[in-house]
C-alpha cells in the first residue's frame, strides 16, 4: 500500500512541476507587435534580447500600425507596440492602452517613390504619376497604414490626391504595397526607403518624397502588459547602441 502511495504522490508531483514550468515557460514569453516594415530589423534584433535576457522569449507580430491598434484595443495580449507614425500611438494612448511615461521614439524613416526595375521609364516628380504613363500606383490604405498617411499627405500638399486617388491600388500594409511593384503588378508605390532595399533587385527608386510630418516610430508598453517587466527591459533595448546599430544596417536613422 505504501508504495502504491508512494507512486501517486511521485506521479502527482511530476504533474505539479509540469505544470509549473509550463506556466514558467508561457510567463516568459514576450509578445511585441511591431510595423510591417520592422520586420528584418527585429528578427535580427530579438535573439540578441534573448541572449542578453536569459529566460525571456520574444514573440513578434507584424501588421499594419493600425491593425495592431485595433487588435489590442480588442484585448490581444501585446506587452509592447511599435508603430510606424505618432497618430496611431497618439490614439493608443488617447484610448488608455499606453502605459503614461512608457513611450519613446527608437528610430525613423524616409517615404520614398519605387517603380518595377524593369521599367524603362522612372519619374522624377510626383506631377508625373497624374500622366497616362502611370495608370495603377499602390498606395497603402491610408485609413489604417501609417505609410499610405504619409503618403496621401504628400499628394495633398502637391495638389495631387484628386488625380492620384483613381489611379490607388490598395495595401493592407506597406509590404503588400512593395510586394505589388515588385510583381509589376502595379506601375509604380509608395513605400519606406528601408523597404526598398528589401528587394533592390526588383524595385527601383524613383526619389525620396518630402512628408510633412517626419517619419518616426514610437513604442510603449501597453497598459494591459502581461509581462511589464521584461517589456519594460524590452523598450529600453531598443535604443541601446546594440539595437540601433541593427536597425541602421536595416536603413533605419534615429529619430
């Protein structure tokens, strides 16, 4: 009899350290929603976290900055955003998903014109989009994607939104945007100068575009953090000289 107890309380205790490491391991997992166009940058970047913080894992989530918002603001467990423009944290925090304190610009960017690189012409102003030469340009939704807002923006100030708005291909997010020029599936898109070089084989830039507004990417951690702790650390890597010397091999400038 006693060592039939003896058994089940063993196996009752195999139970009960399983299950608490599995509750160790989930604890430990870190859920950053980034940018679209952080993608290469933060893969590269999360494994140093990683080594630097052992016992922490980082699970990322790319999407449109706008996308992600709504997600969290639908109760998706994040522990830190990054967004590609001020207005949508701006709306995080308006909305009390942004810890008070808890936010900082890492890096920033350039809007830039790219056209298939076949192509034999390439514009040189924005005025030439409006010509016949020109019948389809992905422009990223602007209602939701950071880049397209900059984008519209510039049409805006050029007096060209009304000629250019007929002519939009919709993207979801500023790598569909790429994905659709590099496909030539459209005749020329707006993207991030950092997305370009992504694929230098099969998009060419036509010219940087001024923006109104400069193009930089906070990150907070949410108000709703499982993990505010290591999310915490998390932030503060990002503008360590070892992150950022990551994100400018990627194309990114500080803000």
């Amino acid at each position: 009899m006693s060592c039939l107890l003896f058994a089940r309380t063993a196996r009752a205790l195999t139970l009960l350290v399983g299950a608490s490491l599995g509750l160790a391991a989930h604890a430990s997992e870190l859920t950053v929603s980034a940018a679209s166009s952080l993608t290469q940058a933060l893969r590269e970047i999360a494994p140093a976290f990683e080594a630097a913080h052992p016992g922490t894992k980082v699970r990322l989530n790319f999407g449109a900055s706008g996308a992600l918002l709504a997600q969290v603001a639908r109760g998706a467990p994040v522990d830190v955003l990054v967004s590609a423009d001020a207005e949508t944290m701006d709306q995080a925090q308006a909305q009390g998903l942004v810890r008070p304190g808890q936010r900082r610009e890492v890096v920033s960017n350039t809007l830039v014109l790219i056209v298939p690189a076949a192509r034999s012409h390439t514009p040189r102003t924005l005025a030439e989009l409006a010509g016949p030469g020109f019948p389809r340009i992905a422009i990223a939704l602007p209602a939701s994607v950071p880049v397209g807002r900059y984008a519209k923006g510039a049409l805006e100030a050029a007096g060209l939104w009304g000629a250019i708005q007929p002519k939009m291909v919709g993207a979801n997010h500023v790598r569909q945007a790429l994905d659709y020029v590099a496909r030539s599936e459209v005749d020329a898109g707006f993207v991030y100068a950092t997305d370009a070089a992504v694929m230098p084989d099969k998009v060419r830039v036509a010219f940087t575009v001024p923006t109104q507004t400069p193009i930089r990417y906070p990150a907070a951690v949410l108000a709703a953090a499982p993990r505010p702790a290591p999310a915490v650390r998390f932030l503060d890597y990002l503008v360590t000289p070892e992150a950022q010397a990551v994100f400018a091999r990627h194309g990114f400038a500080r803000p």
